[in-house]
C-alpha cells in the first residue's frame, strides 16, 4: 500500500467511518510482463487474485492515473439492456448468460461483448460479471468498454460467492473507490483533523 493510502485510512479511522471493511487495492500496470496490447486482437489475461469480498463492507480500490480512467466512479449496475449508453467507468453487469449462445459458458469475454453493444462512448473501465463455468463473480478490466475487441484483465475471483449470481444486484457504488490524490488527501486529513479539534473542544466546554 502506498504512503498517502496509509494516511487516508488513518483519516477515515479518526472519522468513525471506517467499520471492518477490507480493501482491494489495484495500483499497477494490469499487462505488466505480458504482450496483450501489442497482439493483435482481443486479449483475456488471467491470472487474478482470489478473493473473499463481504458486499456489506469491502471495497475495490483503483489508481486512475494507472487504468486511465476517471478520477472518480462512475456506477451502473443493471442487466445489458438497461445500462446507460455513457458515462460509465464501473459495471456490475447483471445478465449472466449469452442469449447468441446459451450452451457456451458465460466468459470475460461474453460480458465484456454484452456491454460493449450498449456503452457508446469510448473509455476503459472495469466491470464484475458472473461466470457461469466458474460459478463465481470475477472482476475484470477493459481497456475500452465499448469496443468487443479491447484487452482484458480479469482482476479478481470473489471466491466466496460460488453459485451466488443474485449477489450481483447486492453491489453498490461504495463498493468501488478510486485512490485520491494527493492534494485531496491532505484536504481530508485536514478536514478530518478540524472536526475532531471542533468536537473535543465541544465537549471540554460542557
């Protein structure tokens, strides 16, 4: 984790609002030691963590400037037919099996297909889908949402969630975060440290 993460959650812990979750941090290249971006055509890289991921608390973290996405989450969970077109970075994809081919196992790449036939505008973005063949949630990254030929990574396997696809209608947008920067972590911190201050102070006058 890196140093400014550490200060955060020391901020959120001073704030009360930190409970049990545990967090998912992603902060590195995602194609790192692998030609998926220099090969021609659609590539689905494995390889991801397993994970165990309480819905009710745990987060994913993401570093924008690392994926090239958005500084900020920009949520929709829903079946494909009732996703925005745009103006989304995280997609909790609903539909869990491909009507085209409903005998073939629900894949990254059957997700990734679905989605890009609704989302128009041109981003990358992560989304969690449901493989049938697994029978779990995996999280997986795009380098364009809306291109069926983009690159994937598939990020984590919700191990704990085997045989659960109505789990998928559970996430939220406090599930997903992006890493602030700087800037806006000493903002927080401050922020955090004048509310605390502002208590005490309250109650050493009563």
């Amino acid at each position: 984790m890196r140093p400014y993460a550490h200060f955060v959650a020391a901020a959120v812990l001073t704030l009360g609002t930190a409970a049990q979750a545990t967090t998912f941090t992603f902060d590195t290249d995602p194609f790192a030691g692998t030609t998926a971006l220099t090969t021609p055509g659609r590539q689905v890289v494995g390889g991801e963590s397993f994970v165990t991921f309480s819905i009710a608390s745990d987060v994913f973290v993401f570093e924008p400037s690392v994926f090239g996405v958005a500084s900020t989450v920009l949520f929709a969970n829903d079946v494909v037919a009732n996703l925005p077109t745009g103006g989304v970075n995280v997609i909790v994809l609903r539909t869990t099996d491909n009507d085209a081919n409903p005998a073939t196992p629900f894949s990254a790449g059957n997700a990734a297909n679905l989605i890009a036939e609704r989302i128009t505008s041109s981003g990358p973005g992560f989304f969690v889908y449901f493989n049938s063949g697994l029978d779990l949630p995996r999280l997986v990254f795009s380098t364009d949402l809306s291109d069926s030929t983009a690159d994937l990574k598939v990020l984590a396997r919700l191990t704990n969630l085997v045989g659960e696809s109505q789990s998928l209608a559970a996430f939220s947008e406090p599930n997903f975060a992006m890493i602030p920067e700087p800037s806006s972590l000493l903002l927080v911190a401050t922020t955090g440290a004048a509310w605390v201050c502002r208590r005490s102070l309250r109650r050493g006058s009563l």
